[in-house]
C-alpha cells in the first residue's frame, strides 16, 4: 500500500527521519519494540542512546524501523552489524548522502593498491544503498525513479572505479601502457555495457547487473606482446569477481553476462569487431529490445557510445518496421501462448515473469517501440514509463493504457522491491503458503492477505487486459506463402515447392503423407465428416510442423499420432475452430512424442485445453481423490478397476504434461502435482487391496501399515516418467500373531502377503497399461530381506545398522497411507533419525565418497545429465541432506522433503548464507523446470545437436532464457558454481552463522 505523504517536516529539516511516514498499514509503537532494541544492543552506549532518543521523537520513523525489523532478516542485519551507519543515515539528507558515499568509494579505490581493499570499500558502498533506499523506499521518502535511480547509481560506480583499478593494475604489471591509468578510461579500448534494467537505470533492489564486455584491440593501450583475447577475458573475470564474489561483508551485485553473442561459446569479453559481426549475420529480435536499453557504464564510454552508434541499424529499421510486426506479435504467441483464461492465483505468482506482471508492461513498450523508433527517435527512450508517455503521447497507445500500465508498474515494482528486501534475494515470487504470504502483505503496509490480493489481482488483470490487446488488429501470421494442395491421385507440383520453402527435406514423402490422410488411410480419417474437417486444418497444421525447425520429424510424428487415434473426427473440429490448438499439437509432436502417444490413444484430452478452468488452480488433493472414487466406483470389476485406474493417471498426466509445455506450470509446482496424484491412486489402491486382502485373510489385532514415499515421490520433485521409490512399515499385537480370515496368515507373513497385493495393484500391466514401476530396495532388508518391516525393526536398524546414506534417504521420507495414529508414530522414528547426533566431519567425509561412487558409475561430464552432471541435481539433493541431518538437531525447521525447501529453510534460518541459499535456490528451479520438460518429450538421453529446434526453444523458454545458447551459458555457469558450493561446504565443516528468529 503506498505510504501517506510525507507533510512538511519540522522548518526545512531534509534528514530522512523527519522525513519517513509509515504505510497506513504499519501500528504506530508506543515504545521502542524490543527486536528494534535487540537490533542496535550491540553499539556503543552514545549511538544507541542516539538511535534510541531520535526514534522517541518520531513516532513515524519509529513505526517504519518496527516494520522492518519484524520483516526483513537482510535488512535487520544490516543494522545488528552497524547500528552506527543507521544513526548517521537517519539524520542526513539520503540522496546526499548517498552521493557522498559513492564519491567517498571512488577516492578510497582510487588510493588502493590491495584487492581486499576495494572488495571492502565497494561492499560498504552496497550495505549503506541498500538501507538508506530501503527506509527512505518503505517510509515514502524516495518514489520509483529515485529508488532505481540510487540503486543504479551506486552499481554505475562500483563497476567503474573497479574498472579503473583494474587498468591501474593492468599498468602496474605492464600489461598496459601507462596512459591507460589516466583519463578515467579514456582511451582504454574496453568498454563495460550495462543492458536490461541496468542499462535503463532502473535496478530492483537485490537485482543482478547484466553486462556485455567489449574490447577494440586496435585502439586499446596493451603493452608490446601482450594478446588483447586472452589479457580482457582475464580482466572481465577479475571484475566479476570484485563485483560478485561474496565476503565477510557482502557483495556488491551479481553479475550476468549471458546477454553476448552466443554466450555458450563465446569468451566473458568480445571484440567490437566480432560482436557486430555477429548481430550483422544472426542478431535476433530480442537482440533488438535488449539493446534498447544498452547504456556505457564503466572503461571507455567512448568506445561503448560509438559501438551503440554502430549498432544502431540493426536495433532501430528505417522504415516502419511490418517485419517486426509479424515477429513481435510471433514473439508474444510463443511466450505467452496457451497462458491461460482470466484465474491468476495470488500464492506463489511470479510478479516479473507472471500473468499481468512487469514483464508484460516491458514488452507492451518495447514491440511497439521496435515497430516505430527507426522513424520516430523520441520512441528510443531505454526507461519504461517514459516510453509509455512518448507513445501516448505519438498516438500508438491510449492515455488510459498509459495511466493503468503505468500505475501498475510502479505497485508491481514496489511489491518485486520489498520480496527482495526480506532476504535480499533475487526473487520475483510471492510466498507460496498463506502464514507467510500474510506476513508480507503486512510488510507492504495491507491488513491482511485478503487486502493485499485485492489490491494485486486487480493490477495483474488490468496488465493482462492491455497486454492481450496488443496486436489485437495485427493480422495473424502470415498465411503460406504458395499453394497446399493434396490431390488424391498423384503430388500437385506447386505444393512440393511450397513445401521445401517451408523446410521439409522430402516434400514428395510429405506430401504422400498428407494425401494419405485425405484418402482416409488412417482408420480414424475415414469418415467423410473427418476428412472435411481435416482440409481445413492441413495448411495450419503443415505450417506449424515446420515452423518447430524438424518439419519431416514432425510430420512423421503427426502421421503417428492420427494411425494411433480410434476417432478424429471430435479433435478435428477442435483444431479447425482453435488455430492455437493446431499450434499447440504442431509444439507437442515436435516435442514430446511420450505426451503424444498419450494423446493418440485419448485424443478427447485435448479438448480440456479449451475449458477456461483447465488455466485455475490445480485439482487439490481432496478433489483429486473425490474424481477418482466416483470413476472407480463405476468399475464392473477388478480389472476394470485397475483400468480406470491407469486411464486416470494416464489423463491427469497428460493434463499436467501439456501445462508444463505450454508454460502454464512451474517445475515445482508440476512435481507437486505428478506427486499429489500418485498419493492419490496409492491410497486409493492400497484401500481396495487391503479390503480384498481381508476378505482372504482377515485381520490381525493391532494391525498397522504404513506407506512410505522416498526419492522422488518423497520430495514432491516428480516428472512424467517418475517410478516409485516406497518403504512398507506395520506393526501388530506380538501376542496374537495370526490373522482371522478363512486362510489366516502368521505375523509378518501377513503383511508381506498383502504388501505384494498392493505393489501388485500398482505395478500390473493391464490393457490400459502400466500405473507405475514400483522400487522397494530402499527398506532396510534391501533387495533381498522381507518386502515389508516391522516398524520396531525399523527403528533398531536405523539406530544401529543403517549406512550414512540409508539416513540420508530418510530425508525424504513422507507417510502417504497409514492411519492417523500410526503415521504420528512412524513421523515420530523418522523425526528421531533426523534430529540424532551426526559427526559432520564423517557425515561429510561420506556423502563425498558416495557421490564419487555414483560419478564412476554414472559418469558426470555431461552438463546435461541434469541429474549426475557435476553440480547437477544430485549434487544440489546431497547439500540440502547433508543440512538436515547435519543441522536438524539444533535447528528442526529445516526438517523438509523437499531439497529446495530445505535450501530455503537453511538460509532463512543462518545456516546457509544469502548468496549461498539464493544459488542453490534458483539452480534447482532452473534443473528441475528443465528435466521436467525433458522427461515429457524424451524417452533417452538429451542431445542438444540432435534436438529439434523446437524443443531447443522449448528448453530456453522453460529457462526463462531468449535462447538455447544463453540457456546453455546460464546451465555451464550455474553447475560450476554449484559444484564450487558442494566442493566448500563438504570438504570443510559449514561454519554456523547467527541464528534467526
């Protein structure tokens, strides 16, 4: 909620404390609360007297610091580590301030001749912006262009005086010519771009720096000998590092690179000559809006400004620009296709790259921008709401678009600003369950979670309204260009050249194909009603194939897919009405042929994609199990039992499938749900072969049983191809041991017996297929010993015999199917496990070995095993079970089944620190959102020079990526530097940082 106007502060006084007003939202404290007092109890006696006696005389300023410190760990911290810095920025001017800050780094970096130094004075220079803009942000002192433009500032010159103390030392060990210490980079041949919202001087609070790093060796002062490639790649890494790395005392930013040519296979810093070359021969459109926003920030302006110049032809067209009509309008087709109906849910939504958030106001302005700033400069502003003023203002949009889009990008800013102020992390994603999210809500000056959602829904869908309409009048794309013809009798000669132009290798072979169809060779193609529809669709469907980069393959796969279907007719009808869903056929053909199968066999599936509800909420457990019980209570008989029951599986699968390729689904959030609806038929199941079982063999007394999901059904992590990995625990009356039934059973015998007709259940072929491949070597016997324990068993042998890695699976241990009582006791033994006493140093030295074991077995070179590559998922898994078992006795929250849970849960509460938790974090995001689009269109192993260009795009956009190649760079960096984590926080015990409440 935005904060009230400042009023007029007592006779001119500028200091930010007479300035702060609190949110509406924020009480007003009677008294110094305690956790502010805590927070400044280690300073001298006269600065917290100070502290203490300013915030008594004002109560605003005094209800904003109660605000923060009962919100954001990060920024609480900031001022626990020096309360003095908080009492010299609460009675100074903060713009000046700010400004004498950064002039104070610049002279202090300038007089250094130490790396640490620098490190140092460019860290304090980031925690003082980060708390004088988080105050003067919260307490309404400072509006959106001041926050971004203070924040900008302070990056703007951290990176230029490490710039010039890196030509310095350059000189020192003449690398370079003394002149390239003098002139402030004047000369210097190396040039640092900022792009994105650095470029554009609006920063978000904890955002990374995107940079591209160039060099012109003609002009560049290298000293004789020394080769320009290899000395500023050297030097760009040597700036990351000043920049990113993080100390006792922070970081500055991180820095992300990845915006250059190609940036799986090109150096961290390129020639001018080699990287125009590269936009001359191959730049793409968002090459294009990236440079938009480009802006010189640190070596030689100069060179960046006349390297922009350069380039300007190829970001701004002469003429108005039709071209970039049809592709911008393409662009927002991919990325926002099949998105959804009007449902935003407001847990967990992604502010930035969400529905309606402020990724969709960025692309309104710069498409249009795109479109028309060739001819118009006044449209060649990099800052998103002046843009949106300048087109209103040339008539390409409404002053009501303006004004909602411009409103709304200031809330959703100030909301993306205050997520990042918790923790100081890179997030854009609200909480995801109501305790914290109301929390937040608080934070940002709401009653509650209901006020707050309100308040952001009713932004999202205004965003989302605009956003749908852009293009609105454009025409669609462009129709095929010749003609696609497919007579009955032999191939039409124009259509095979219309068919090479769209890129099939074999036109004569595709175009048989298609008569095929039309002939009604597939059996469900045979009825006149089918074929009709079928004419209509073909162009569409031709084009769409080819547009996914392996038109034959593709093709090949369409042929498949309607010779597999029983009845086409339905689907057919479908398509002709909804040329998105042709495309979204054409995307899963060439995609997924697994999800494709799938859809052969139950093409009716498909039609649930035109349902408004199919984009809401998923089905939660309760509603999930309700449709499966009133589908198997329609079962004539076992087997039809266990038909549905795969049938039902097979559907929500492919349901949940078509989510995560159309992009509507988070990789969390669709191993939620592959794991919600395995839950659901093992419960379901496990019921019915129970029943059937006690109508065998009666019961025992005191009978218990207990399922236990482990790996990734534990965890909530699965995919489409997922097995089950289960532990079966009971336990009895050992003084009655024989069951009752007709042919009674003896002791564990019983449940041996009925834990085999439960696999059974699971894991029998039927004519509807497999449910699921069901592992049990994860219960203690192993592979050989009784297929269930005894619960007093289990718990012996964890206590005495299990190996390291035994407790390290028990992490992820979760009770699916068990009665009430039971389950509490059998989380009670697993909670006992966790919380016991483990060696780190051994426990360490273990999971070292063991993941060495599994790198001889599996091999971990390829980066995209995403699985055993090193600092791949396995890697990321054994971290956060090395934290639980490691930690869990004196710090029980991070107790999760989920390795990102876990993560989270270790940084919240100290034992991981910020940059660490924020890696980890967002490394298992960007793995699992790409195995899980992986494991639905591949059946082996992944190759990225086979793959199609389709699924190449499809794995960029699942990466939140413009392109396979920056993906690529993003995955390479991202697993060194978890492996670089692994490395440092196995090999030597974790120091425990302070404990949060």
């Amino acid at each position: 909620m935005a904060a009230r106007k400042s009023g007029t502060a007592a006779a001119g006084d500028r200091s930010l404390i007479a300035r702060l007003r609190r949110p509406s939202g924020y009480p007003v404290p009677q008294a110094l609360p305690a956790a502010v007092k805590d927070a400044i109890a280690g300073a001298p006696k006269p600065v917290r007297t100070r502290i203490e006696a300013l915030l008594a005389a004002h109560e605003e300023a005094r209800a904003v610091l109660a605000g923060v410190v009962a919100h954001s760990p990060f920024l609480t911290d900031l001022i626990r580590v020096d309360p003095a810095r908080l009492a010299a920025l609460l009675v100074a001017e903060p713009v000046e301030a700010l400004a004498r800050a950064r002039a104070a780094t610049v002279a202090t970096v300038g007089a250094a001749t130490d790396e640490a130094e620098v490190m140092a004075a460019l860290r304090r220079l980031r925690a003082e912006t980060a708390l004088t803009v988080a105050l003067a942000d919260i307490g309404g002192v400072f509006d959106l262009a001041t926050v971004t433009g203070e924040l900008t500032a302070t990056a703007d010159a951290a990176l230029s005086a490490a710039v010039d103390f890196l030509a310095r030392e350059g000189v020192s060990a003449r690398k370079l010519k003394k002149s390239a210490a003098e002139g402030g980079g004047v000369g210097l041949g190396y040039t640092v771009l900022a792009m994105g919202k650095h470029g554009a001087r609006e920063l978000n609070y904890s955002s990374d720096v995107d940079l591209i790093v160039l060099y012109d060796p003609e002009i560049a002062p290298l000293a004789k000998d020394v080769e320009a490639a290899p000395f500023f790649v050297r030097m760009t890494q040597r700036l990351v590092r000043l920049i990113q790395e993080r100390t006792g005392e922070g970081y500055v930013a991180r820095v992300d690179l990845r915006l250059r040519p190609d940036p799986a296979s090109t150096p961290a810093a390129l020639s001018v000559e080699a990287a125009l070359a590269y936009y001359e021969r191959e730049g793409a459109t968002w090459e294009r809006a990236a440079y938009i926003k480009a802006r010189p920030v640190a070596g030689d302006l100069d060179l960046g400004h006349d390297f922009l110049k350069q380039l300007a032809p190829f970001v701004w067209r002469r003429a108005l620009d039709y071209a970039a009509i049809a592709d911008v309008h393409a662009m927002k087709q991919d990325i926002h296709a099949f998105r959804g109906h009007e449902a935003i849910a407001v847990e967990g939504h992604n502010v930035k790259l969400g529905r309606g958030g402020i990724r969709e106001i960025e692309f309104f302005a710069q498409t249009q921008q795109l479109i028309a700033g060739g001819r118009d400069p006044r449209l060649r502003t990099p800052r998103t709401l002046e843009a949106l003023a300048v087109l209103a203002q040339t008539g390409w949009i409404g002053a009501a678009a303006r004004d909602e889009l411009s409103e709304a990008y200031h809330f959703l800013r100030r909301v993306e600003h205050r997520l990042q102020m918790v923790a100081d992390a890179q997030t854009h994603s609200l909480p995801e369950d109501g305790e914290t999210l109301a929390g937040f809500a608080r934070f940002m000056g709401y009653e509650d979670r209901a006020a707050f959602a309100q308040a952001l829904v009713q932004r999202l869908s205004r965003v989302q309204d605009h956003y749908s309409k852009l293009f609105e009048d454009a025409p669609p794309r462009a129709a095929v260009e010749g003609r696609l013809e497919f007579p009955e009798k032999a191939d039409d000669r124009e259509t095979l050249a219309t068919l090479h132009r769209l890129g099939y290798a074999e036109p004569k072979v595709a175009s048989a194909t298609v008569r095929g169809w039309l002939a009604g060779e597939p059996r469900a193609l045979r009825p006149d009603g089918a074929r009709e529809e079928l004419e209509a669709v073909v162009p569409l469907l031709v084009d769409a194939l080819a547009r996914g980069g392996a038109p034959d393959a593709g093709l090949n796969a369409a042929d498949r897919f309607f010779r597999e279907m029983p009845t086409a007719q339905p689907l057919l009808a479908a398509l002709r009405h909804n040329p998105d869903l042709v495309r979204l056929l054409a995307t899963i053909l060439g995609t997924a042929p697994r999800l494709g199968e799938m859809l052969a066999h139950r093409p009716s599936l498909l039609d649930a994609l035109l349902d408004p509800a199919f984009f809401g909420a998923l089905p939660d457990e309760p509603e999930l199990a309700a449709r499966l019980a009133a589908d198997l209570a329609q079962a004539e008989d076992e087997e039809d039992r266990l038909d549905r029951a795969r049938r039902f599986r097979q559907e929500c699968h492919v349901l949940i499938g078509v989510r995560i390729l159309s992009g509507t689904l988070p990789a969390a959030r669709a191993g939620e749900a592959f794991a919600r609806l395995a839950d659901v038929l093992i419960r379901s199941l496990e019921e019915a072969a129970m029943a059937r079982f006690r109508e065998a063999h009666g019961t025992l007394p005191g009978a218990e049983l207990a399922v236990l999901a482990m790996g990734k059904l534990g965890g909530r992590e699965m995919t489409a191809g997922s097995d089950l990995d289960l532990i079966v625990l009971y336990d009895f009356d050992a003084e009655h041991p024989e069951s009752d039934g007709p042919r009674p059973l003896y002791g564990g015998q019983y449940f041996a017996r009925l834990t085999q007709r439960i696999v059974s259940a699971l894991t029998t072929p039927t004519n509807a297929g497999q449910l699921y491949e069901v592992d049990l070597r994860l219960r203690p016997s192993g592979r050989s010993g009784p297929v269930a324990t005894s619960l007093p068993r289990f718990k012996v042998y964890q206590a005495e015999e299990a190996w390291t890695w035994e407790h390290m699976a028990l992490t992820r241990a979760r009770v699916v199917a068990a009665s009430p009582g039971f389950r509490s006791r059998v989380e009670a033994a697993i909670a006992q496990v966790l919380a016991g006493t483990h060696e780190t140093r051994r426990l360490a030295a273990d999971i070292v070995d063991m993941r060495g074991a599994i790198a001889d077995e599996k091999g971990d070179d390829d980066p995209w095993d995403l699985k055993y590559a090193r600092g791949g998922l396995i890697d990321i898994e054994f971290i956060a079970q090395y934290l639980v078992l490691a930690y869990a006795a004196q710090e029980p929250r991070i107790i999760d089944t989920s390795t990102l849970r876990v993560v989270e849960a270790a940084q919240r509460v100290g034992i991981l620190d910020a940059q660490d938790g924020q890696l980890l974090a967002d490394a298992c995001r960007l793995l699992h959102d790409l195995t899980q689009v992986l494991r639905l269109a591949l059946t082996g192993p992944f190759k990225p020079s086979e793959a199609s260009p389709a699924l190449r795009r499809l794995l960029a956009r699942a990466g939140a990526m413009p392109d396979f190649s920056t993906l690529e760079a993003r995955l390479f960096e991202t697993q060194q530097a978890v492996r670089a984590t692994f490395e440092r926080l196995l090999h030597a015990e974790p120091k425990r940082r302070r404990r949060r409440a």
